[in-house]
C-alpha cells in the first residue's frame, strides 16, 4: 500500500502553459498532481483538456510556440523547469521513460524499429547498436511481438499501428525508469493485446516498485490499473481522489459524463440517462456506445436494402511470399453495416486497403457499386474512390504537415472538381463543425491538434463527398466517450439520410456492438467467426472470439480480478511463420491433433447467419472462459507447434 505521507516522485504545482497564439487562453491552467513512488496515477480527460501537455512540460519537450509561465514541476527533488539540457537528458529514458500517443510520429521512418527500441540504451552504455540486438528482441518479446527477431529489422510504416504501441511501450522500459509516463497506451491496440499490455504494465509495475502516470480517455483501462485519479478539462484539474471514490461519487460534470459513458445502465432500456456534450453542444446518449447485446444501440434501422454495397469474394493478399489475408468473403448491403474486429496485425487494416485498390498483390474479387475494384482502370478506380471514402488509423500520418486542416478536408471536393475554391472552403468549415470542430479550426495546422481532433479533421474529410460505402478504420480509437457518442449519432444519422454504409474496423466492441448489424472476427488473415452481431456477441462459438470478448476492460475498480477472463498466454503466431492446421491452435486451450493437421473453413454454426471456422466450437450458453491450458480436454495439446 503506498504511503500517502511519503514525498512525491513527481509533484506539480499551479502549472500553466500558454500558447503564442493571441486571443487564446491557458492551455494548461493551474494544473497541480502528484505522483508517489510505486503507485499508479490516472490523468484523464477529454480531448483537447491538456493532458499531453502537461506530460511534455514534464519531460521539457513542449513545442517551440508554447512556453509555462506560471508553476513549478519537481521530479525527485529536481527543479524540471530550471533543469539544464543535460540533467534533462537524464531524467528522459534513464529516470523518465515515455510512451507516446502517436506511434508512428514518434519512430524514425528512416531506422528499423529493433534500433530504435535501444537507441537509448547503447547510447548511454556506450555499446554499438549491433551489440544490442538481442535485448531488443527480448524487450519486443516482453511486449507481446511475434517473431521479434525478424520484426525488429523492419521499418515503422511495414508495422500494424498496435505493433508500433507495443515498440514504444518496449523502448520506455528499455532503461527501467523508476516513473513511466503512458499517454493513450491503448488507442491502437485490440482488446486481447490490451489485456496483454494491462497484465504486463500491472506487473512491472509491482516487480519494480516503479510508478506509472497513466494519461488516457478510457476509463475502462484507468479501472483495470489506476490507485489514483485525476480529472482535467479545459486544461483544470476538477477532481480528485482514490479511483473507487472518483467512479462512485464522480461532482465535477466533466467527470460524470465520463463515467456515465463507460459504465453501461443496469436496464439501458428504461433508464437511458441524457446529458448535454459540452465539446458537440447537443444532447447525446451516453449508453449509445455500450449497448447491451440485444439492444439496436442507436435505433438503427437494420433492414439494409437489397442491393450490395460491397462484395469480397475469396479475397487474398500477398506482401512477396507471406499470405496476409487468405480467402476472405463479406458482403454489405446498402445502408448497412458490418464490423471487422481481431488482433493488431490480423489484416484488417490490409483488406481496407486492398477494397480501395492500395494493395498490388490483391487477388479475389472485389465490387463496389458493381465495379471490380481489382481490375479497374484507374479512370475507373478515381470514379470508385469517390464513392468509397476510408479514415485511416494513423490520422496525423494520413494529414498534410505542411496544410491547414481546411485545405485537407476541402481538398476531394476540389480533386473531383465539383465546386469552387471559395465554396469548397465554407464547405470544409461545416464539415469541420458537423464533427464537432469550431470552424476557426480550419486554418490550423495537423500538429495543433490533439490526437481526438486530428481523428475527427479525418472523419470530416472522409464525407466530403458522401460516400455510398464508408470504411473506418479505428475512428475511435483517440476519441473519449462524448466524442464517441456523438460520432455514433453521427454516423447513424447518415445513415438513416443519405444511406451510406458502413465497414467498421475496430478493437473496441462496445462501439462495433452499438452501430453495426453482422460482425465477422478476423485472425491471422482469415475470418474466423462470422455472423448477426446479437448472435456473435451474445453466443461467441470460436475460442478466439470468447477471448477477444473476455478481454474488455472492467467497468468499475471494484470489478478488478472478478471477470472470467481469458488471457491467451500463447505465442502469437506470425503470417510469415503461419502455424500448420488452424493458425489459432498454438494459443487454444481446446486444441487437439486435428486442429495441427485440417485447416478448419467456415462453416454454419447453430443458424444459417452464424458461420464458425473451429473444429471444436463452442455450443450453445457455452461458459468456459478459462485461462488457455487450465482445464484442456482429454487427449488436448495446446501447445503442440
């Protein structure tokens, strides 16, 4: 238990930071925190409330155009803010170690990720870089990486944006810092490689006595780790306390809307609470992102029409010779929608690509709007990318550094030369307003902006155009909950006006299970499960789907340890090494010599719309969540490779 009368590992005190922007105010105003060696802290938020600038202030990397001018940060009793360069160098990795919330900016496109994970560590053990790609492979293994040893030879942009977390979070522990600071740690990982990520952080954590400041908008992972909670908005601290007193007595309405948005009403149905967004200005559901299997969430209508918006026949990518994707069918339907869920590196991400004609070694049969995607000219493919729009993972990658937002949300409007310059300009400030950005928003530059904003600069670009077929992928993964909630309603407004269907790539289910009607579950390349998403979410069949649902964050700190879970301790396999039989049967519990020599195929599971690639699937109410290996069935080798 830590000692609440000991000295803090790092105390802030009246912090204000401002911005050389005139007519603006503090973006950090007044903020004050302690951290206490050996706990866990949660500074959490919406978008845009300081955050990461408080974290940057701490490590002495605030942008050139900011600057505090007011407070004091202390860390082990050194003056942070009168620090010279090289105590800084210090403090940074050696005493401080870092995770970033955007994976891709933070790593060097230039050096592959294995050196960079221990740049550091040479540098301050005056090692050669070569000498120490052995502990790179071990720290990426530590993390949860498959095939570290031929992963870490590979550059940022071959990586999946979860990979790219997990290198971060392995350069941060490279030099076994004594505080951890974790901006979004999560935003870009599933739910089994968060529980993963969440077990690891919580043991490190103890084995080394080492603090953690854990900055996040998802509550659900500051349930699962935090002793302490801090609550910012508008760049203030209102509120704080023990997490558990913070969840059950949450005052500052900052911190209710929070709460309310992660924790799901005992009867949705009767008891849907209302609350004014004060980033959106309208009235939103908060339980619309955490509806319970069963219930339409957002009042969608699910009878999509008729005719299809998107086939995939037999889809298959190759990257030379490792198969990425191996025979993979869905069909939406207009105004429907169809979530895609699975691990990072599963190929989600490759088949988004490969339906908007990026991928070369696409083979199969692709249809939009009745055209073949993969045999279209590219007259014929500008036609169909007017039609189909994609907001990417990584929205500061998929933005011009060097443009305003504006121009980047204008910018198809005047590609496809429907309007005018100055038009297209007033369009791009409604857009931006649509999406719950200012209007002013739209001279800024992509490095203003915080992660959530970025996020909806690229949502608002992406219906530029209104697109028939809309593919999302991770669109929430850097919104906090009333951003959420009000993108949700959004999007289901859309649909319901203009009938644009949607292909929902995500990790976090409480979002796919609120807005979509068929969920297919996809792992190493290949669907899994596939079916109505009150059937999947409610009777999960495949092994692999009763782990990715086990993995979901607690609700409340009380329910920490109490969830029937299922942490897959197996390796996960890579596509350029896929296992023989069913990839799945390296980390399954159920496995047996069947599943090493057939390679199992879709198949009808219960009903005719719930189809099941298992040898073994689960029946019926089945309720063996269990940790992989604890109870394996007779003749069962989990683990024979």
């Amino acid at each position: 238990m830590i000692d609440a009368q000991q000295a803090p590992l790092l105390s802030i005190e009246n912090l204000v930071v401002t911005f050389d922007t005139p007519g603006h105010g503090p973006a950090v105003d007044g903020a004050s925190l302690d951290v206490r060696g050996g706990e866990v802290v949660g500074l959490v938020g919406s978008s845009g409330a300081g955050k990461s600038l408080t974290a940057l202030a701490v490590l002495g990397l605030l942008p050139p155009s900011a600057r505090v001018t007011q407070g004091s940060i202390r860390f082990a009793g050194v003056d942070v803010l009168k620090a010279d360069q090289e105590t800084l160098r210090r403090l940074r990795g050696q005493e401080v170690g870092t995770v970033f919330q955007d994976p891709l900016s933070a790593l060097h496109p230039c050096m592959p990720v294995g050196a960079q994970v221990i740049e550091g560590l040479a540098w301050n053990r005056g090692s050669r870089l070569a000498r120490e790609r052995g502990t790179a492979a071990a720290l990426l293994r530590d993390v949860g990486l498959p095939d570290p040893d031929v992963w870490s030879s590979r550059y940022p942009h071959e990586w999946s944006g979860g990979m790219r977390q997990r290198a971060l979070m392995a350069t941060a522990l490279a030099q076994d810092p004594s505080l951890l600071i974790v901006d979004e740690p999560t935003t870009a990982l599933d739910v089994t490689t968060q529980a993963q990520l969440l077990e690891l952080l919580r043991g490190l954590q103890a084995d080394r006595g080492m603090a953690v400041l854990l900055i996040t908008h998802d509550l659900g992972v500051v349930a699962e780790l935090a002793d302490r909670l801090y609550v910012m908005d508008a760049g203030r601290v209102v509120e704080s306390g023990s997490v558990g007193d913070v969840f059950d007595h949450a005052r500052h309405p900052a911190t209710r809307f929070l709460v309310r948005g992660r924790v799901p009403s005992r009867d949705a149905t009767h008891r849907r609470s209302r609350t004014e967004s004060p980033t959106l200005g309208k009235t939103l559901d908060v339980h619309a992102v955490v509806a319970p299997p069963g219930d339409a969430g957002l009042g969608v209508d699910t009878t999509a029409g008729e005719a299809p918006a998107l086939e995939v026949q037999d889809l298959s990518v190759r990257f030379g010779g490792t198969r990425a994707v191996a025979s993979v069918d869905l069909l939406i339907r207009e105004g429907g929608a169809l979530g895609l869920v699975g691990e990072s590196g599963c190929g989600k991400s490759t088949i988004a690509r490969a339906i908007v004609g990026l991928e070369a070694g696409a083979t199969g049969r692709i249809r939009v709007d009745g055209r073949d995607v993969l045999t279209a000219s590219p007259s014929e493919l500008r036609k169909i990318r007017r039609i189909v729009q994609v907001v990417w993972q990584d929205p500061h990658a998929s933005l011009n550094p060097r443009r305003s937002v504006g121009w980047a949300v204008a910018r198809p409007l005047r590609v496809h030369r429907l309007i005018g310059r100055t038009k297209a300009r007033l369009r791009a400030r409604e857009l931006l307003e649509r999406v719950g950005l200012p209007g002013f928003y739209a001279s800024r530059r992509p490095h203003e902006l915080s992660g959530g904003e970025r996020q909806r600069v690229a949502i608002a670009r992406a219906l530029a155009l209104q697109p028939r077929l809309l593919v999302l992928d991770e669109p929430f993964s850097a919104l906090d909950a009333a951003l959420r909630a009000g993108l949700l309603q959004l999007l289901d407004e859309l649909r319901r006006e203009l009938g644009v269907a949607y292909l929902l790539i995500s990790h976090d289910l409480s979002v796919v299970r609120a807005i979509v009607e068929t969920v297919a579950v996809a792992y190493l390349g290949r669907v899994v499960e596939q079916g109505r998403a009150t059937t999947v979410f409610s009777r999960p069949a495949h092994p692999y789907t009763q782990a990715l649902f086990s993995a979901t964050p607690v609700d409340h700190p009380r329910d920490r340890g109490s969830a029937a879970r299922i942490i897959l301790d197996g390796e996960v396999p890579s596509a350029a090494r896929r296992p023989s039989g069913c990839a799945f049967r390296t980390r399954c519990w159920k496995a047996q010599t069947a599943c090493v020599e057939r390679v199992p195929d879709l198949l009808s599971h219960l009903d005719a719309d719930h189809a099941v690639a298992c040898l073994f699937p689960g029946a019926e109410g089945e309720a063996d969540i269990l940790r992989p290996g604890s109870l394996p069935h007779e003749g069962a080798a989990p683990y024979n490779r």
